[in-house]
C-alpha cells in the first residue's frame, strides 16, 4: 500500500492526491467533506491590547486555531 494514499473514514473511498497536497492532515473526502459542512472549525479569539493601567485599547490581537471536527 502507497503510504501516501488514505482512504476517507466515512466512505472509505480513496481520498485524491492532489487534496492531500493541499490538506495533509485531512481525514475525509471532499463529498464527505461537503456533507458534513467542513472537516473543521475555526476558533477566533479576538482581544484588545493596551498599556497597563489604561482603558484606551491601542490595538487588538487576533488568534486563529484550526480544529478537527469529531467524525462520526
């Protein structure tokens, strides 16, 4: 077996090369992916930064961290 080939763990059907290019750590097929609304979430934490003491907000920091989703 080509260990760069995955099989989806819903379907099992193959999962194409070129996605697994682009999404190395994918788990699902891209029908299956479609189905379930995405193999994963997003968590955006949104926070403000100032100077101690103050509560002028000078900028703000923003946090992205991408999830999987639980499969069922």
């Amino acid at each position: 077996m080509n260990p760069e080939v995955k099989n989806c763990r819903i379907c099992g059907a193959e999962i194409p090369k070129e996605r697994l290019d682009v999404i190395p750590d994918t788990e699902v097929c891209v029908r299956c992916s479609k189905k379930i609304g995405g193999e994963f979430e997003l968590k955006v934490t949104v926070g403000g930064t100032a100077k101690p003491g103050s509560l002028k907000i000078t900028g703000q920091e923003v946090s992205i961290q991408r999830q999987p989703k639980r499969l069922l």
